[in-house]
C-alpha cells in the first residue's frame, strides 16, 4: 500500500474546498508525511498536475529509493530551495498557492512573495497537521514498533539499574539501550528523576544517585521515525536507608496509596477512549479521580490532590512527540478512530516527588487499544 500517495490525495481534495490551485509544504516534518522522503531542507508542493518535491543534488539517490513515484525538481547549488519552489509554482501556473502559516518564517514569505510575483500566497494553518492526527495503518505499524523499541530499552534498563547510578548516568543507560533495541535514538531527551525530584514533571537530569532516594520516574521514548513517549514510576529497588533521604520524602507520603490513585486515574480515562469522544472529557475522567481522593485514615486533611494534577493529560503522538490531538481541559478536539494518544497522569508533591505513568493509546473504530504492554503495576518493573 502506498500510503503517501493517499495522503496527497487527501490534501489535494482539501486544496480544492480551499479555493487553493496549489499548496507549498515547507516544514520537513509534513513533508515527510506526505512524500515519504526522510532527508531534509526540501519543500513539497501540491500542484493541479505532477505533484512535485523540491530538493538538491544531494538528496537524488534517497529520493528515488523513498518516492520514486513523485516528480522532484533537483535544484543545483545555484539556487535556493525557495528559487527552485518559485520556479516549479510559476511553471505550474497555479494563481492562488497556500503556504504553512504556522510554519514558513516572515522573511521565506516575503522572499517567496518576489520570486512569483503573480502568484498570491495564502498562509493557511494546520492542515497538514490536521491529517496527521488520524493514522493510517502504516503509520499505526511504525509507532507499535517505536513502542517495541522504547519497551525493549527500558527492559534492559531496569535490569541494570546500580544503587551508586546518578540522574545523568540513567539518562545515558536508556538511551543507550533505546538504540541498542534499534531505534535511532530517543524520541526526545529523556526525563529521569530520583526521589523528589520527580515533583519536577520536566526535570533536567543531575548527579543525584538512585540510592538517595526512594523512586524513580522515568520518562522516554523511542525514535523509529515515528515516536513513542512512555512514563513509568518504580519503587527505588534499593530499600534505600532513610538516612540517605531527604527530610519531606522520609515524613511524607505512601507511595502505593499514590500510585494507586494516579492508575486509577489513567483507568478511569482510558475506559472514556472512542470515536467522537471530546478530548477535554477525557481528561476530566482522570482528573476527576483525583480531585475526589481522600487520603486513608484521614491523613492529609489539607492536601486537594487535584491541586497537584498540573498538566494536561496526554497528546497525539507520530512523526512528532507532541502532536494534535490534545488532551486537555481546554482542548476542543474530537477523538476519531485511528489517533493515537499518550494517556499520562500524575501527581507532583513538592518536596516529596512525583507519579506519572504515561501509555500510548489507539483509538479504534468502537473504543481503543493499549499499544504499550510494560507492567503499569510499579513493583512489577523491576521484578525481573
Ligand atoms: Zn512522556
Ligand atoms: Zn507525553
């Protein structure tokens, strides 16, 4: 199946609703999408006729192992991509040519404006990123393997794990071992947080040992071209003695009874997934459950554990990390079969640390499918 032919089919049949003749894709990473070319500074332009990728001479041979169905305009080192695009459009004769608003720069648009001095540009937002949110099946594929990749990593990972490893030190291990399971790479710095550090959602890594405090949370992915963004937070498997805690994670809270609340969370979100679901009631699912906790035996009268639920719940993941939809309280996205989405809540209790556990989601044509298969149970992680 060639599933970049049908993506431009479908871009093309929304060029027309538009009143566009023609569209220039200019972010690498849509065109990629579109064309299944994986090099970059090469621009991608939707035209009445022959469909056409602008790039140079040293992408020829990629191009007629990626695309070899697409006409490409192989610019030499004389020219810009920009002249070379201006060039292919002004060939085209196409009037009326949409460009990413959200993503050409002011000065490529002026540049363009003087290049094709009869053509009128239209900056029109996300619509590329628009398709992009509801995968097709090569795409479910790609990320189920980015999946593999990121679980096979953290395997290794927590297999490995020494009391004396620092922050920076685990930061290296699962990249490391991300790659050794055949991925590229992470599919983004990965976060990786001991003890109340974890209150952090987006700690930076420092030289804090593993064994001076008593979890650990982990957030990574995978790079397979397409992402996969997992979080899971374990027990330190040290039995650390307290005297190498810190004061507010020794006095503070029951790490079972929080975790608890944080997958019941994620349950109760989950269990909300299918077509034509709001976004926003999803994330209030999770939300809810932990707005409503109350703590065993009546400890901590004073803590709203909603309070400490600080970021939206997830987002669609792909080509890209972040990606539509979003999941969140303000979010106006319909869920549709064929999204895929990070379902990730958490807790952060400054001083005494954090709980996400984030899984990648399907939405399917009646309700949705987990496509992470790591134990969301914490003391399952480290069993092995
Ligand atoms: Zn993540
Ligand atoms: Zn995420």
């Amino acid at each position: 199946m060639n599933y970049p032919h049908q993506r431009r089919s479908s871009l093309s049949q929304k060029l027309k609703t538009q009143g566009l003749d023609g569209f220039l894709i200019t972010a690498p990473v849509n065109v990629t999408y579109l064309t299944g070319f994986t090099g970059d500074a090469s621009f991608y332009a939707a035209l009445p006729k022959n469909n056409t990728l602008i790039s140079d001479t040293r992408f020829e041979e990629q191009i007629k192992e990626e695309c070899a169905d697409l006409d490409a305009a192989i610019r030499g080192h004389s020219k810009t991509t920009l002249e070379a695009a201006a060039e292919v459009l002004t060939k085209a004769g196409v009037k009326s040519v949409g460009v990413e608003g959200n993503r050409i720069t002011l000065g490529e648009l002026e540049a363009l404006k003087q290049l094709a001095p009869k053509i009128t540009f239209v900056p029109v937002d996300g619509v590329v990123e628009a398709q992009r949110a509801v995968k097709d099946p090569g795409e479910v594929e790609k990320i189920r393997e980015a999946v593999r990749a990121a679980e096979r990593g953290f395997r290794m990972f927590a297999a490995t794990l020494r009391e004396t490893d620092t922050e920076k030190d685990l930061v290296d291990a699962i990249e490391g071992y991300v790659r050794r399971a055949g991925a590229r790479g992470t599919s983004f710095p990965p976060i990786v947080a001991v003890g109340e550090r974890g209150a952090l959602p987006h700690a930076p890594p420092t030289s804090r040992q593993l064994g001076e405090g008593s979890k650990l949370l982990v957030d990574w992915g995978a790079d397979m071209l397409y992402k996969s963004d997992i979080t899971r937070t374990l027990k330190s498997p040290f039995g650390t003695s307290p005297s190498r805690r810190n004061k507010m994670e020794r006095v503070g809270f029951d790490f079972d009874e929080l975790y608890a609340v944080v997958l019941a969370a994620q349950d109760a979100a989950i269990a909300t997934i299918r077509p034509g679901v709001k976004a926003k009631d999803v994330d209030a699912a999770a939300r809810k459950v932990i707005a409503n906790y109350k703590f065993k035996g009546g400890k901590h009268p004073d803590i709203k554990l909603g309070d400490y639920f600080t970021h939206g719940l997830g987002h669609g993941i792909g080509l890209e990390i972040h990606e539509a939809p979003k999941i969140r309280a303000n979010s106006e996205d319909v869920l549709e079969a064929g999204m895929v989405v990070t379902i990730e809540p958490g807790i952060y209790l400054p001083g005494w640390g954090g709980i996400r556990i984030e899984d990648d989601i399907l939405v399917t044509h009646d309700s949705c499918k987990l496509l992470t298969s790591l134990s969301r149970e914490s003391a399952m992680l480290t069993a092995s």
